[in-house]
C-alpha cells in the first residue's frame, strides 16, 4: 500500500507590526484637526482630517483669493530648506496631475462646490503635537 503525501511549506514568519504613535486631534468648527509639519524647518500646518480625500494640501504664500483655512499663516516654501518643486517626471497623482511649466499640477473639485488647485511639492513632514518636537 502506497500513500501520497502533500508537502505543505511552512508559513513564513509574519512581521511584528509597525509601533503605533498616537497624534491628538483637535476638534473645532464641526471637523476634525490634526497638526502637520512641514520643511526644515518646521512649518506647522493645521489640517482637516478628510478620509474621503488622498492628498494633503495647503495654501501657500504664493496663493491668491484662498478663502479662509484652517491655519492662521501660509506655508512658505521659500524658508524650507528641503522643499522640491516636482517636475513632471516626477508628478505623484496618476490621472490627476498635469505638466505646466515643468512643475506637477492638479485641480480637485469637492461636492459641495469648493476646489483646490496646486503644485506638487516633496518635503520633509511629520504628525505632531502643539510642539513642534
């Protein structure tokens, strides 16, 4: 009598999972705030927690008839010493971004009639707290 085996590898080691940071938010007209730093160095940016929108944008010192956001200042990416201007090789948005000027741009529309329209930059950032360490 002659029996077949089945040879089953043996499952590969799962990964330990990536340690957890909690970051407060802060609640304030109806929405959700988190704090974003960006640059070098830092320049805080208060953003809306949107889980229905896949960039992170803010106005800039270059921006014109803005509207009112959540932070008080433009971020000015003439003072980051690590701000880089993405040019159109380098465009991150499959499907959104267009080339102008050799820089990545896009406009996204929201349902309720407000829009934004930016350039993409690569810059150094991180959640955080009230301070910026």
């Amino acid at each position: 009598l002659q029996e077949e085996a089945i040879a089953i590898p043996a499952p590969k080691p799962t990964p330990p999972p990536p340690p957890v940071t909690s970051v407060p938010l802060h609640s304030e007209h109806g929405t959700h705030h988190a704090y974003l730093y960006v640059g070098s160095p830092p320049q805080r940016r208060t953003l809306i927690v949107d889980t229905g929108s896949l960039l992170v944008a803010f106005p800039c010192t270059s921006c014109t008839n803005c509207g009112k956001h959540a932070s008080t200042s433009y971020y000015d990416p003439s003072i980051s010493t690590t701000d880089i201007v993405n040019t159109c090789s380098e465009c991150q948005f499959d499907g959104m971004s267009t080339c102008n000027n050799n820089t990545c741009q896009f406009v996204q529309r929201y349902t309720e009639g407000s829009r934004i329209q930016a350039y993409e930059i690569t810059d150094i950032m991180w959640l955080g707290t009230d301070d910026v360490l």
